[in-house]
C-alpha cells in the first residue's frame, strides 16, 4: 500500500506536521527524505531496508559518496541533498553557538558539538573558549590522533585559552568506536587540564564524550 492511502496519522509527514520531528522513528525520518519508494516498496519500507543495510542511521548519514550510491534506491543527487542538509545543520548550530548571546543551554552545546566532531574516523579534541558571561569567543580543533586516541597537551591548551581571554572552557571529544562512556586516560586528562587552567583561575565548565546516542557529560556526571 502507498503512504498516500496510510491513515494520516501514520503518514510521516503528516505525523512530523501533527507531533514534531521529535515523535517520529529513524525509518521515518529517512522516508521523508526520500520522498518516494522504488516498484513495490513504499518510502518507509525502502528506509528499514536502508537502515538494516547500513546499520543504522548514523552510518548511513556518515557514509562515503561511493558506499551511499551503491545502496538501492540512493544515487549522486541524494548525496548531494543529504551533504547539503548536514551542512545547513551545522551552520545553524554554528550561529546559535557564536552570536554572542550566553551559552546556557546543555542541549545546544552537545548539538553543535556533535555536528562538529561526531563525523571523523579518527580521534579529535577541541575546546570552546568562553568569556566570564558564558558567551563563545571560539571554537577550535586542537589536537588530533588516531582511531583510538589523541595526546593532549594542558600546556598547549592553556596558552590557547590565554590567547583568547577565556574565563571558562568546555572541553570535546570523539569516540569513532561510538562508545560514549569516558575512559580511564580521558578522566585523567581532564583533571590534568582543570589543575593547569585553574592556574590561571579558568574554569573548566564541562567535558562531552561524543560516541553514538547522547554525548557524555562529565559534569552532569559529577567528575569535575
């Protein structure tokens, strides 16, 4: 059956329009950007064979030209569309994140995190500077390893921080394994860092872990 003959409340779109993107499941999401099926499978169908195929939608999303247009039904133009919508997110974030206005929202914060780092094979640590008011002055990439860990200098990040007049850091990192739990070297390090900035009375706000799922926080986990 066609979605267009679905009840409404079960069409994707409609669902979106009706309860938010929020209330709709990864096969949906993905059926509304593909707009159409292939012969005998309807959009949805052909997003659960996708999302089998790649994995999940992380994967998918995360794919190279070459393995997303192997896949049935996607090609060139879905690549370019599907680029194109990640970029657009990632600009947004950027722009909530570098107006000026003061970061209070944790929900934001992992969003553009996330955007920023989630896509790398390899390990990457960055760092937001912040003024006195929690407002972002930069974000920057600082170090960058393998697929199973980055060195991380307190020294190298404290003159960062110093050159751009920060009064408080969130500190970020990637998990290409997707696992989002903190490991021994990252608590360590952290402290490191939260000793040598507090040197120079600059407070270390929060550390994001992000892996697959919900970006890890350490201070929502009481270890700063």
């Amino acid at each position: 059956m066609a979605i267009k003959d679905w009840p409404a409340e079960e069409r994707p779109r409609e669902k979106l329009l009706q309860k938010g993107a929020s209330a709709l499941t990864d096969a949906e999401l993905l059926a509304i950007f593909l707009r159409t099926g292939t012969q005998g499978k309807s959009a949805v169908d052909l997003a659960r064979e996708l999302l089998e195929e790649f994995g999940s939608l992380k994967a998918l999303l995360e794919a190279d030209q070459l393995r997303f247009c192997q896949a049935n039904g996607l090609g060139a133009a879905k690549y370019a569309q599907l680029q194109a919508v990640l970029q657009m997110a990632r600009r947004h974030f950027e722009e909530i994140i570098q107006r000026g206005d003061a970061l209070t929202s944790p929900d934001i914060t992992r969003a553009y995190l996330s955007a920023q780092l989630r896509g790398y094979s390899y390990e990457v640590f960055a760092c937001l500077f912040m003024d006195n008011q929690h407002r972002v002055l930069r974000f920057e990439e600082l170090f960058r390893g393998t697929i199973d860990g980055a060195s991380v200098y307190p020294r190298e990040v404290a003159k960062k921080a110093l050159l751009h007049n920060a009064a408080a850091v969130i500190f970020a990192h990637n998990h290409p394994s997707g696992i989002s739990e903190p490991s021994q070297a990252d608590r360590m390090i952290t402290d490191k860092l939260k000793q040598a900035l507090g040197l120079f009375d600059i407070r270390v706000l929060d550390h994001f872990v992000i892996g697959d799922g919900l970006p890890y926080s350490f201070a929502e986990h009481g270890l700063l």
